[in-house]
C-alpha cells in the first residue's frame, strides 16, 4: 500500500513540475562583496535566502525600484543567457558592483542546464537590428524570428512575433516587463501563447511584470517583491489586482484633482528604479 502511495505522489510530481528547468534559486548573502553599494544593499536580497519554482511560468511582481528586474538579469549571467544591450554610456561607471548578484545566487536545475533567452522591451530594437544586420549576409536567418523584419513591424506586432517563433524551441525564458508595447489584447494573446507553449513540458518562463492581465495566467507562480523577503502569492492578493480593481470600480476616487484617495502617499522612488 505504501508504494502505491509513494507512486502517485511521485506521479502527482511529475506532473506538477513537467517543463520545470529551474527547481530553485538561492541568494547568499553572506558572499555578497559588499553591502554598501547597489544591488547588494538592497534589503529585499539581504533578507530573501531562497526561491522555489513550482509551476513553468514564473512572475516578479513588484513596483518600480523592488529589484524584480535586477534579479532576472542576475538569472541570465548565472545561467549563461546573453542579455543583447548596447553598454557604452548605460552603466554607472562609480558601482563597480551594478552586474555581479549573478555571482552570489545559486540556481538548482531539474535536468541539467539548459539554452534559453532573455528578452526586455528598452533592449528589443537593437536586438532586431542584429538580427537584421546579419539577415543582409544570410537572408535565411530571418527564417529564425518568421522570415521577416522585425524592424518594418509596430513594436507590438515584432514582439509577438519574436515570442511566436522563438518560444518553440525548449529552453529557459526570461522576460522583462513584455507588456511595455502590447496592448491589453496582444497581453491576452501572450497568455495564450504561455498556456500553448507550456503545455508541451519543455519550456519554463520566469517573468517581471507590471500587468494584472499578464499575472491573471493560469497556474503560475508569483512572486513578490513587495514583502521582504520575497514570497510567493495569490493573484487576488497582488497589489497591481487590487489597485485596478478598485480604479476601475470607481476611477472619480483616484483622479480627483485634490489628489485625496484615502491613502497615505507611496514613498518616493529610489534612483534604482524598475531595477
């Protein structure tokens, strides 16, 4: 009896973690080379020790400035996913510790290391340009995204398309904040694209977003950078749901010209924001 039980939770498990690349991530912050200086002084990585995926779509929520985005970049240099970005001039050349919380995290993989990509919205057109700098040397490489130009797309339209085609390969996905250029539609249809692609068990996303429509996905984690340390949560308890809740249900509240809402003020943002 008690293999038959041991069997249907290790099935039950199996299930549950299909597609899972990433079984957990930990912080260590006693390696961490300073704590003066960003993103090493940041409480939130101080205090967090661990992360645990569960689910193939993972998200980051949390308001500008929480180190979602910090974090996810720190995943990509971990798991030796290069992040395509023009450095000169974008850099703060005074913190020489601005790139390295990838050298004080741990990543724990189901199956060993797989490809995967990383993808922010700020980075997307110089990323295109690549793509077709090299298309006027091979004209087949644009085979890779959909045969065609990302650049002679809205950025809406090249960014669905790059996630049509490039998500159907296995691998590790790392998106920050896709929603910049989407419309609430094309969001849906990005959760279309999630539930599609996830349901084939070989690919895992782990996303930082600011939209509840893209948090709203089914049966995936979230995580939030609103607490310290970083917790998992429900999607009716995510701050992003409840404040458009509460808009949408009576917008004259939150656009009265006195600014009154009730509410005490959010606190400034830091310097480092939407890091």
């Amino acid at each position: 009896m008690q293999d038959i039980q041991d069997e249907r939770y290790l099935s039950c498990f199996r299930k549950r973690t299909t597609g899972m690349h990433i079984r957990t991530l930990h912080l260590l912050p006693d390696s961490f080379p300073t704590k003066t200086f960003y993103p090493f002084n940041m409480e939130i990585f101080q205090e967090t020790r661990l992360l645990e995926f569960e689910r193939p779509v993972a998200f980051f929520m949390g308001g500008n400035g929480s180190g979602k985005s910090t974090l996810l970049r720190a995943i990509a240099r971990s798991c030796s996913i290069h992040i395509w970005e023009e450095t000169e001039g974008l850099k703060d050349r005074h913190n020489p510790f601005e790139e390295l919380l990838d050298q004080s995290i741990r990543i724990e993989w189901n199956d060993g290391k797989v490809p995967g990509s990383f993808f922010a919205s700020e980075i997307f057109h110089h990323f295109a340009g690549i793509l077709d700098s090299w298309a006027r040397a091979d004209p087949g490489f644009l085979n890779y995204i959909g045969e065609n130009s990302l650049l002679v797309m809205s950025h809406g339209e090249s960014h669905m398309t790059f996630f049509e085609n490039r998500f159907g390969r296995k691998g590790l996905y790392l998106l920050d904040e896709p929603e910049n250029a989407l419309s609430p539609e094309m969001q849906l249809e990005l959760v279309r694209l999630l539930h599609r692609f996830t349901k084939r068990g070989d690919v895992q996303f782990i996303i930082a977003s600011h939209s509840p429509i893209l948090l709203a996905c089914p049966d995936a984690d979230i995580f939030s950078f609103d607490s310290i340390p970083i917790r998992k949560i429900r999607y009716e308890e995510s701050d992003h749901y409840r404040f458009y809740r509460d808009f949408l249900n009576n917008p004259a509240k939150y656009l009265d010209e006195t600014g009154d809402t009730g509410k005490d003020s959010p606190p400034p943002v830091s310097r480092n924001a939407d890091r």
